[in-house]
C-alpha cells in the first residue's frame, strides 16, 4: 500500500510537473532563444509533443500497473500467510504469476532510473542558467562588462546552431531569468525529477516485497512437496 501511494504521488509529480515544465521551456525558446518558428519547428514537433504524449503514456499505464500490482501484492501476502498455517497451497501458475511481476519491475524499475537520470538533465540546464544570472547580480563579481556573460542555449543540442538569436547575453540573460516562464520551468523540472525519484523507489520496493513473496512461495512448495515424499507409507 505504501509503494503503491508513492508510486502514485510520483508519477503524477513527474508526469504533471513535466508537461508544464515542458509548455513553459518551449514559451521560452520562442520568445527569447529562436524567435523564428521554422528554426525550432522540428524541436517543438519531435522532441517537445514526442515527450508529452510518452508522458500521458507513462501517466495511464502506472495508473493501470500499480492496481494490479496492488492487488497482486495483497493476494501474494494471503498467499504466504495460509500457506505457513498450511491452509492453502499456491498453484504453479500463481507463482508464475508472481514471477512475471518481479520480472517487469526489474524492468520498469530499470527504465525509470534511465528516465530519472534523463530528468536531471533540464534541472542542470536550468541551474546553469540561474547560477549565471545570480553571479552576474552579485554586488561582489566585479564584473567590468556583464554583456560578455552569454549562455548560449545551440551548445546543447536544444535548437539548432542557425536560430536566432540562439544565447542571451548581459542584461538580455537577467530579464530571462526573471521572467516566470524560467522561474516556474525550473522549479517544476525539479519536482519532476523527485518525482521520478519516488517513482523508482516505489517499485524498488514493489520488487522486494514480491521476490520475497516469490521466494517464500516457492520454498514452502518444495517443503510440502519433500514432506509429502517422506511421509508416504511402504
């Protein structure tokens, strides 16, 4: 139950958090960073929509997985305690069951921690950009001319090297980083990056749980199978 609350909360923290973050960072591209539509046509198309419907993909199918998954766990907790009171005898196709769980977890719990590291990409960006603004308005930087302070958005692969105009420098990087586009992207990039962290602990903890229900499982099957041999009259 409580893998299935944080699975839930995190989802929806990094699928929620994640496409907004998402709209703000595209809004932002185009007003400051490629004012011309045909130069980051292909980002927004591609990559930005591409990752918005993984993300209502990702939203529906934990939806679906953590019941059953739920679900699965309760009656595998059943399982185990009837079967130390010998009140019942798991079949081998439940314990199939059991195994097929296990074995997507690992799975899904593989691919969210790609999916959490990748998370962390756009909070790097991000913390860049607000690191540099804050050293620029900083009374003890010293600097002599703010405008040679540029981030220039091309080197990252973001957009395309011929946008216009592609970085921002001096006061021009200051306004950005004071808008609300930048300041809400930034923040919710970084509850979707926790978010996805409680993901990956939440099934973590869904595949401890079912490999020890798998695994007292399936002792306890040959415990009764090795009882029954030896108790069988000559």
């Amino acid at each position: 139950l409580v893998a299935t609350i944080l699975c839930f909360s995190g989802v929806a923290l990094f699928c929620g958090c994640g496409h907004v973050a998402l709209t703000g960072t595209l809004t932002m591209l185009e007003n400051h960073f490629s004012q011309i539509t045909t130069d980051h046509a292909t980002l927004t198309i591609v990559l930005i929509q591409t990752m918005q419907y993984v993300i209502y993909g990702i939203a529906s199918f934990f939806f679906v997985y953590g019941i059953i998954l739920l679900a699965e766990g309760f009656y595998t907790t059943s399982a185990v305690k009837k079967e130390l009171q010998s009140q019942f005898k798991t079949t081998v196709c439940g314990r199939c069951i059991t195994a097929t769980f296990v074995f997507l977890t690992y799975i899904l719990g593989l691919a969210f921690l790609g999916i959490f590291g990748f998370s962390a990409i756009p909070v790097f960006l991000f913390y860049n950009m607000w690191t540099t603004c804050a050293a620029m308005k900083s009374p003890m930087a010293n600097i002599t001319d703010p405008d040679s302070i540029c981030v220039d958005v091309r080197q990252y692969g973001i957009i395309p090297w011929n946008a216009t105009p592609g970085k921002a420098c001096g006061s021009t990087l200051g306004d950005i980083c004071s808008t609300s586009e930048f300041y809400l992207s930034f923040h919710l990039y970084i509850v979707a990056c926790a978010g996805a962290g409680a993901t990956l602990i939440a099934l973590l903890i869904y595949m401890m749980a079912t490999t020890y229900n798998y695994a007292v499982l399936k002792f306890m099957s040959h415990g009764n199978r090795r009882s029954t041999k030896f108790s069988e009259p000559y």
